[in-house]
C-alpha cells in the first residue's frame, strides 16, 4: 500500500482526526506487519488469534454486572468477544466498550488511507516504532518501483468484538471489521496496475489492539491484522 505523493491539504484533516481518536477513544494505533499485500489499499500483516484469559480471582476486581444485554451491538452473545469483554471490564474499570470500538473504526480508516498515501508522519503517530519501520520500507519499495497507490473505506459495515483476553494486566481485543473498500495501484504513467479506482470490493478483517491496563499509558496499540476474505 505504499505511495508517494505530493503535499495534500486533507493530511491536515487527517491530522485532525487522529487527535481526536487518540483524545476520545485513547486509540494511538500499531501495526506488526512481515510482509506486503499485494492490493495497494490494504494493511498487511498476518494476525494471531488469541484465547479469553479471565483476570486471576486475586486481583480484586470485582465483576461487572452481568445483565443479558451488557454487550449488544458490541459482540456475539456467548462468544470468546463476549467473555473477554466481562473479563476486560473487571480488570479495567474505566473501559468503555463502545467508545473503544467507535475509536477503532475511525483507526481503520485513518490507518489504511495514511498507509496508501504514502504519509510517514501520520503513520509515525499512529504505529508502535517496530511498525512503523515496517510500513515505511513498504512505502520506500513502492516509490523506488514509481508506484502510487489510492485507497478509501467507503463503508465500515459492522465491526464487532471477536476475541479478548486480560493476562498479567495485558487486554488485547480483536475486531473483525467487514468494509467496502476503494483499493488501487498505479504505475509511474499513473494508469491503474492492480484494483478499481471506483468499484468497491469487499474485505473482511480482524485487528487486534492490545494495551497495558497496569500502565497509566492510556493508548491502544495496534499489535496484529489479519485478512479474513
């Protein structure tokens, strides 16, 4: 997914955008990436899935309650996401659910469109150093191949809670997100090589931010993406 462009005026729109996840949501985001995708819009990196670790009944926290209808919208009832919702809140009292995954969708976006445009600083203010150092070889092999890439999320259909664990004051929660994205590359003529520059396709996608609730950091890290379909 990676671009170089010229200064474009909507990178301070952008900018703007990423203050606001990072002050409503605490949402300042990484990626782990291997390798690059092949379709330009997209974040690359294989993800792990990972299992429900309720907090150990030492740690004093008391459970929230446990009325039917605690997580709808937010996870399938009985799921691993459901569980590991209950254990996160139990751990982490001040964890707003809803507000953590609205944080996320506004993320994903911000993530994938930085990524595609080549933007290193946003990139650099979203993703852990280790990353980003990942994401920025993957732009610098698309420049010195004179590629561009474009990228939009048209719409963010549903995401919702797949998995979460607390283990030794680490939360982890994995999102599947089901989008409708615009993904496309182009060579050095600037006429399109890979994808559709107006016909969205369908990606589903399952990220994983993690975050250390012992820590007064309040940021979520991006830790792993995975590409469903």
């Amino acid at each position: 997914m990676p671009a170089n462009e010229a200064f474009d005026p909507s990178i301070l729109v952008l900018a703007a955008l990423a203050a606001f996840v990072v002050w409503k949501l605490w949402s300042v985001l990484g990626v782990r990436t291997d390798r690059e995708n092949s379709a330009a819009g997209r974040v690359p990196s294989p993800g792990r899935r990972f299992g429900v670790v309720p907090p150990p009944a030492s740690t004093g926290f008391a459970a929230p309650p446990q009325d039917q209808s605690r997580w709808d919208g937010l996870a399938e009832p009985g799921s691993k996401g459901w569980a590991g919702l209950d254990a996160l809140a139990a751990a982490d009292r001040g964890f707003d659910a809803k507000n953590f995954l609205e944080g996320a969708k506004k993320a994903y976006e911000l993530v994938v469109e930085s990524f595609a445009k080549g933007d290193r600083e946003m990139l650099r203010n979203l993703l852990a150093n280790d990353v980003y150092d990942s994401f920025a070889k993957a732009i610098a092999a698309r420049e010195q191949r004179g590629e561009s890439a474009e990228a939009r999320v048209v719409a963010i259909e549903t995401a919702s809670v797949e998995d979460a664990q607390v283990e030794r004051g680490r939360a982890q929660v994995a999102i599947r997100f089901v989008v409708k994205l615009i993904s496309a590359r182009r060579d050095s003529a600037g006429e399109v090589i890979e994808g559709d520059v107006e016909r969205p396709i369908d990606i589903t996608d399952l990220w994983t931010f993690a975050r250390d609730i012992s820590s007064r950091d309040p940021n979520w890290k991006l830790v792993a993406t995975e590409t469903i379909h």
